[in-house]
C-alpha cells in the first residue's frame, strides 16, 4: 500500500499541470463567459445568432464529409498495409506520420499552390481549379493530414487478427468474402472507425484551412471564437461559444475514446500471425495501386510547395522569394525578422517538449508501477485536446496573462499551450516501449537497494532511450508547426514561423510566403528525419 501511494505521487506534477494550465483556466472562463451573457437565457441568445449557428453548421459539414472521404481513401490502403507483408511496409508506415506532424499552413499552401488561381494542376487542368478554394479545398487540406491516420487505425485494427482463424474458416468451406465478413474484416471496420472519429473532431475544428481557403463564409467554431475575441471584440460571445464547443464535440470524443479502447483490447497494433505476402491477388494489387495512388497525393502537395519556393508566382526568378524573405522589407511588414521568428519558433518548442518528456517520465513511472492507471492518465491528458486549441489558448490569455504581467509574458502562455497540446502524444511515446519491458533488470536493480524510482532511472529509462528521443522529437515537432493556439496568444515581438507565414499571406505578400512555407516545410521534414532516425518505432 506504501509503494502504491508513493507511486501515485509520481502523478500530482502532471495533474497539477492539466489542472493549472487547462481545467482551471477553462473552467474560469466558461463561469466568466455565462455570468456576462447573463445566464442561459443570454447565452442561447448569443448560441442563436445566425454567424454562430452557421460555424456550428459549418463545423459538422467540414467534419463530417472529411471523416466520409478520409474513411473511403483511407480503408483500402489500411487494410493493404495492415494485412500484406511486402518490402518496405515498415519505412510507409513510419512515413505516413509526415502528413499529420505537418504543419497546418504547409498543408494550405501546399492545396492552393497545386489547385488555386496559379496552382501546378489547375493551370494544366481548369477544370481542377473547383479544388482550391471553398469547402472543397478545406476537404483536400483535412484530407493530407488525416487519411494517413485512417490507414494507420485501420491496420492496427486488423493486426489483432491472426492468420490461423482465417486458414479455419476456408477449410470449413468458408469463401473469401465470408472469410471477410465474419473473421478479418470486422476488425479493420473498429480501426477505421476510429481514423473517421478522429477525422470528424480534427476537421471540425480546422482552423488554418477555413481562414486562407475561403473566409469568414467558412469559419468553424474554432475559427469563430479566435474572430470574436480578437477582431468583433465579443469576449463574452467568444467564452459562450468555447462552452459549445466542449458540449458539441463531447459524443463523438465518448465515442472515439471507446472505439480506441476496443483496438487495445484486440490486441489490435501487434503485428497478425503469417501476414499474407502479396503473391498474384488481383485484390491485393488493387490495394497496392491505391496506396501508392495516397502516397503520390502526399508527396505532389508538398513537392509543389517546394516548387514554389523556388519558383514563386509571378515570376522573379530562382532564389528571389527567398531574398525577399530575408531582407528588412519582410521584416518591417512583419513587425520582426525571418530569423528572429524562426528563432522564436525554435525555442518554444524546445522548451514545450522539454517539459512534455520531464513530465511523460514522471507519469510514466507511475503507470509502468501500475499499468491500470494508463487508461486513466490518457483520459486526463486528452482534455486539452477535447477543449481544442483556440480555446485553451482563449482561457490561458483570460486567466493566466493579468497575472503573469500582461502582453510581455505571452510567451510562457505559448510555451505552455504548445507543451499541453503535446502532452498525450509524448506520454504514448514513453508508454508503448515501457510496456514492452521485462520486470527482470528492475527487480535486480531492487534487489541490490536501489529505490524503486531508482530503479526506474537506472534500469527501465536506458532500456527506452529511443522512446524517450521520439517523444522529444515528437512534441518538438508539434511545436515546430502549431499556429492555432500560438496565432491566438502572440504579439509581433513573439511571432513565430507559422504566425509569420500566416501574415505574409493575409497580406497578399504571396511570393515571399511561399518562400516561407518552403523553410517551415524543410525544417519540419528535417524534424521528422531525425524522428526516424532516433526512434526503433515510430507510433501515433
């Protein structure tokens, strides 16, 4: 009972920094938010106004047609990727997280620079040009970043599922497609579930796309709030607003919450006994050809993103954008340098993923002590993603700016939302190679005297030394690209990368912006080189 409560106590750092830096703040602000609007009665005045109502339309709109297409994209080459064995399988799968640790406005240069009013493909093609602005291109943008996890979820649910089973069933005569029906596919339909959960609660809270791809006609509840708290000057509206959020998204996060956990319980994530090899299936190579289909997808958006970069709209020659993207002239317009934007960026995400895996090896100690706890601290740390970016950037500034000093400490608040958002991705990271581990080297370790923190340190951290590198790598990267919650919070002095980009864009500097997307593209492909590089397993 002592060792379960001092274990326990390895939790109150991460409690206390959900509850200082998301439950508490939000909590404030939704009370502060009702009691302005004077009660229920003035905030379903303020949840009946026809601007919010069409957010919240919006939101189900975007959220729901992404998830539909993300699934039918994405199912095929989940089950290619989760059933066949084939050379290379391994280097696809760790590659399909590049998509989702892209940053949001890479994702939106990368749409218009292939579909907009000068894009590679509708120039070659008018009749694609339908694809670069609108519901539409929010579509494609909310495509790139989550197909690649439908595939994901959809092959870990079918890894549960062994070959033995299935030789069974077709020797008791059962064809192919009943062998699918009542064996391997049911399976692969609870992991694409879950990618199309996911997909609906991301795309409905995009915020990037419907800001450069269509405007205000466009806006989701996310974007909504950021516009009426910084530009229609409706705080109270704004707060009312976040509370919506929260409740319109709570079914659907129930419901995903639920779905993943039936993947765990399969088993779903480990490989299947006796994957199947390609062979001649005509159905396996159709599944080939439509993953490579996603694959080519991926890499023309973001090759056209280099392209531009090299090669800007309007002309200017090679290498002109990136001039203009150093030179004084950028700098006056932004308010700050291209290098001291970068150089901003660079450090809140260090110091976000500093505190993400301090904290992702506290709490993972006292998870691997006591395995049951992890379904309890996953809970805790999706809330901040539940509240969504813009609105725990909306409830740090409310709460937490007046006390830490006004618009000069906005970068703790970014430093701080950036590590929240990156939390439960880190502590995966840590929680999937420290479940793998025997007790044998830490039962020694205790044998010998060592404390059983001690023993943690010594015996179990060196064994995952490169869960503990992609973690790191992991919530930098996230940090390296995050723009909702930081366009929210920052001032000129503070911009980053991201927030720069975004203003070269809005306005019209596109030539240089697209300059910028390309350095912000690079240093996030580099990022994820070093992911690789430095971790056994990549996993999302």
């Amino acid at each position: 009972m002592r060792r379960g409560g001092g274990d326990a106590a390895f939790l109150v750092p991460i409690v206390a920094f959900v509850a200082l830096f998301a439950l508490i703040p939000a909590a404030v602000l939704f009370s502060q938010a009702f009691a302005a609007a004077g009660g229920l009665g003035g905030a379903a005045a303020i949840l009946a106004q026809s601007a919010n109502q069409r957010a919240v339309e919006n939101s189900l709109v975007q959220g729901s047609v992404s998830a539909a297409v993300a699934v039918a994209v994405g199912y095929p080459a989940g089950v290619f990727l989760g059933r066949f064995d084939w050379p290379g399988r391994s280097v696809v799968r760790s590659l399909l997280l590049v998509p989702f640790l892209l940053p949001s406005l890479v994702v939106v240069f990368g749409v218009l620079d292939l579909f907009g009013p000068a894009g590679l493909l509708s120039s070659a093609v008018p009749s694609l040009a339908f694809l670069g602005s609108g519901l539409p291109a929010i579509v494609v943008a909310n495509l790139l970043f989550n197909v690649p996890i439908v595939i994901l979820f959809t092959a870990a649910g079918g890894g549960g599922s062994g070959r033995s089973l299935e030789e069974s069933a077709a020797t008791l005569g059962a064809s192919p497609g009943r062998v699918y029906l009542d064996v391997w596919g049911p399976p692969t339909w609870v992991g694409a579930c879950a990618g199309g959960l996911l997909t609906f609660l991301f795309s409905s809270l995009s915020f990037a796309p419907p800001l450069l791809l269509c405007g205000p006609g466009c806006y989701t509840v996310e974007a909504q709030v950021w516009f009426l708290d910084t530009l229609g000057l409706e705080p109270t509206a704004a707060g009312v607003l976040s509370v919506a959020i929260v409740l319109l998204f709570l079914l659907p996060t129930a419901a995903y919450l639920g779905v993943l956990g039936r993947i765990r319980a399969s088993g779903g994530g480990s490989d299947p006994v006796g994957r199947a090899r390609l062979g001649r299936s005509p159905l396996a190579w159709a599944l080939a050809a439509e993953t490579v289909a996603v694959l080519a997808g991926v890499v023309a958006l973001l090759g056209a993103v280099l392209y531009r970069t090299v090669l800007p709209v309007g002309g200017g020659g090679v290498g002109s954008a990136w001039a203009a993207l150093f030179s004084s002239s950028t700098a006056d317009r932004l308010g700050i340098s291209i290098e001291g934007a970068v150089g901003n960026t660079l450090f809140f995400a260090s110091i976000a993923a500093a505190i993400a895996v301090v904290l992702g090896i506290l709490s993972g100690f006292a998870v691997a002590r006591r395995p049951r706890r992890a379904g309890a601290v996953g809970l805790l740390l999706f809330v901040p993603l539940l509240l969504s970016p813009v609105v725990l950037a909306f409830s740090l500034a409310q709460f937490w700016r007046p006390l830490l000093g006004g618009e000069s400490t906005v970068w703790a608040l970014v430093i701080l939302s950036q590590a929240t958002l990156a939390l439960p991705f880190a502590l995966q990271s840590l929680e999937i190679p420290l479940a793998a581990l025997g007790p044998e080297e830490r039962d020694a370790a205790r044998t010998l005297g060592a404390t059983g923190w001690g023993a943690f340190l010594d015996a179990d951290l060196p064994r995952v030394r490169d869960g503990l590198v992609t973690a790191g790598l992991f919530a930098f990267a996230l940090g390296l690209g995050e723009f909702t919650a930081t366009y929210f919070l920052v001032t000129p002095t503070f911009a980053t990368l991201p927030v720069a980009l975004y203003t070269l864009a809005n306005t019209r500097y596109f030539a240089v912006a697209d300059a910028a997307a390309g350095l912000l593209l690079i240093l996030s492909l580099a990022v994820f080189l070093a992911l690789v590089l430095g971790g056994r397993r990549v996993e999302l």
